[in-house]
C-alpha cells in the first residue's frame, strides 16, 4: 500500500512538472553555456514562475527575422545596440512596460522596446608583463610597433563591429587612414571574441579587443592582476546588453514576470560574476569590489540605433580595405 502511495505521488509530482508552462528564451551560445548567466538565471527564476524556463540559442536577429509571427521565443535576451534596429523592424516586440528610471548607465535610456541588463566599454586589454607603457590613445595604439593585437571581424562579431563604429566615431572621413595606421599591427582577426581571447590569454597576442570588465574575470577567478584594460583619452564606446519580449507570446504574464525579474537585485546580482560586465539596474556602490575598482573611463561614446544602422557599412568597409592592402 505504502509502495502505491508512494508511486502515486511521484507520478502526480511529475504531471504536475510536465505540465508546467514555458517560456522560451532566445539567446546567445554564449549566454546558455554552463559558464555564461543563463543557468543561474534558468535556475532562479524557476524558483519563483512556476514555470519551465527554457533557452534555445543561436543567432537572434537572422532567427527571428526567419521564423516572424511564427516564432516560439516569448523573451529574447542578449541583443546589443548596434542590431536592434532590425530587431524592432520586424515588429515582432512589444514595449518592455519596466521603468528606464531604475537603470545606472552612463547615458539616459529612452527605449521603451529593448531594455538593457548588462553594460560595459568596449577596450583593449592588455597583459601587463609583456606590455610596459599601455596605450592611452588610439594613436598610441597605432604606434606600438612590436604589440601584436587580435581583432574580432564585424562582419561575424558584435564586439567586431562595434570597434569599427567606435573608430568611425572618432574619427570621422578619416577612419580609413587611421585603420591603415593599425593594420601593422593587428596579427590575425578572428570570427568572434572567444577565438581572439584564446590567443590573448595563450600568449599569442599581448593585445585583444575586449571589454574594461574582462580583468575581472583574471582577478576573481585566476588571481592574476596582470590582465589589464587600457583607457583611451578620447574615451569608449559604450556596450549594452539587452533583452525583449515578443508580441506574439503565448504566455504574456509569464514574458511580464521575466522582465520584471530582469531588473531585480537577484538577476542583477548574478550578472557581474557570471556575464562578467556591469549590472544595469545597480549602482556603482552595489557593484562586487573587484569591479568598482576596475579602470572606468571619463567619456562614453553611444550610437543609437539609427545612426548605428547608418554608419555600419561604410565604417566596415573602410575597415576592409584598409586591411586588405
């Protein structure tokens, strides 16, 4: 009897499990994989929805603008700046409905469609015990004749892309002249970060493109202080992490509660040690030390989305031909 009770309940708990409802989050590898935020978030939200929170991960733009209305993503997470123009051109989002009041950033946000979760500047960082003067400037970049450094391709890497717009920002009609500067320099460009940050930390590269928030992971995890961010005088382009939820969800409260969740201290407060960036929705005193400590620069470049989506092609392609001579 007690062997029937027993198997009763295990049978009920696990109808209950079964029927639970999901809410399907599109997002980056990165995000899903067992070192990225998106286990302990699966993991804490779970916790209070009621629900089986389940991420599917790929390309999120190319993705969504392929399956349209038909999409199963209620949330997507882990959009940036300079895409979300294609993203809101599919009209496929609904307003985030969170207050941009509860946000640290160093700009004001306005968008009521993307809202961010995580922040950082884009910068090169730099190993220290093979690199006495670090670069202060773009130019000194350009002049360390001897420094090899790894790039991201913009054309495959979001990071990529938003150097090139940062440079084009910078410096204008003359973009081009600065990239042929450089090019002596760069000694490979790969497809994404992961690729460029292997050869950094594996001593091939004294210099990769990265973000000021990457020592941190060196200093908590390693305890390697020698990992170190160079900090432009003329400033850094500004990197956001963002996150929307879909028109179409079938499960509308659930889509609500996750972003709402988003900028609760208990998601924010799993970003810095597992996303290694800044926590949107926390000011700097809240931050872990180690990254209140790190280098943070005066000036903030952004693009919004429009001129983003407007510089990107010729920014590219100056960066392509002043390469390819």
């Amino acid at each position: 009897m007690r062997f029937l009770i027993f198997l009763t309940g295990i049978f009920l708990a696990t109808f209950a499990y079964a029927n639970r409802p999901v809410l399907t989050v599109y997002a980056p590898d990165y995000f899903v994989s067992e070192w990225g935020p998106g286990p302990s978030i699966e993991e804490a939200f779970e916790k209070t929805c009621g629900c089986d929170l389940k991420f599917s991960a790929g390309d999120l733009v190319p993705r969504l603008i392929l399956e349209g209305s038909s999409t199963e993503a209620d949330i997507v997470i882990g959009l940036n700046t300079d895409v979300t123009k294609k993203a809101r051109e599919t009209g496929l989002f609904a307003p985030h409905e969170q207050s941009n009041e509860s946000l640290f950033l160093p700009i004001k946000w306005i968008d009521n469609t993307f809202l961010p979760f995580n922040w950082s500047y884009v910068s090169f960082v730099y190993d220290e015990t093979k690199i006495s003067q670090p670069p202060k400037s773009f130019e000194d970049l350009a002049n360390m004749k001897d420094a090899k450094i790894v790039i991201q391709d913009p054309r495959s890497s979001i990071s990529g892309l938003a150097l090139v717009l940062w440079i084009k920002e910078v410096y204008g009609d003359k973009a081009e002249e600065y990239w042929s500067k450089l090019a002596p320099n760069i000694l490979t460009v790969t497809k994404g970060w992961s690729e460029a940050y292997g050869l950094f930390t594996s001593g091939e590269a004294e210099i990769v493109l990265s973000f000021n928030t990457s020592p941190a992971y060196h200093i908590s995890a390693e305890g390697d202080q020698t990992k170190k961010a160079a900090i432009f005088d003329e400033g850094h382009y500004a990197y956001f992490e963002l996150v929307g939820k879909l028109r179409n969800s079938d499960q509308p409260e659930l889509a609500e509660k996750f972003m709402k969740f988003v900028l609760s201290n208990e998601f924010q407060t799993l970003i810095p040690f597992t996303n290694w960036s800044y926590p949107a929705a926390q000011d700097r005193s809240n931050w872990p030390e180690v990254f209140g400590q790190l280098p943070y620069p005066k000036r903030a470049y952004f693009l919004n989305e429009a001129k983003a989506d407007k510089m990107r092609k010729k920014a590219i392609e100056e960066w392509r031909t002043a390469l390819s001579q």
